[in-house]
C-alpha cells in the first residue's frame, strides 16, 4: 500500500468527491485540523475480506454466546462494563 497523503480537513471537505474517487481507486488519506490527525480515508476492502471478517466476529460471538446460560441481557452488560 502506498503511504497516505496528508490533508487539511477543509481541503477535504472542499475536495471530498475527488478524494472519493481516488479512494475508490485505492489511495488513503489522512485527515488532520490543526495538525491532529483526525480522520483516515482508506480504500474499501473487498467484498470477500469483509465477507471474511463478518464470520470472524460472528463465530466469536457464538463461542461468547455458548458460554452463557439463560437469557442475556445486553443492557445488563452495558452497564456493567460502564462501572
């Protein structure tokens, strides 16, 4: 992968449809404000990779879902994990 190119976040907001296109092509970008990196715009990976990494996080969550008996509670372990 080529290194990415540095912009301002106006220029990008100025210029998004032609970082857009460039991305779709395969260029990043890295977005800064105020010389803080803020943002990345990479390419999109391709259908298979995502497809890839779909079953990945899926198949972890069944092994975490196996391991829990009864009914589970999602706003339970949010707060939970906010204490």
């Amino acid at each position: 992968m080529d290194a990415a190119e540095e912009i301002g976040a106006f220029a990008a907001k100025t210029h998004l449809s032609r970082l857009l296109r460039e991305a779709e092509s395969g260029k990043s970008f890295i977005i800064k404000r105020r010389g803080r990196v803020v943002a990345r715009l990479l390419p999109p990976e391709s259908e298979e990779n995502q497809a890839s990494d779909l079953e990945e996080v899926l198949e972890e969550f069944r092994k975490i879902r196996s391991k829990q008996k009864g009914t589970v509670k999602i706003k339970e372990w949010i707060e939970e994990g906010r204490r």
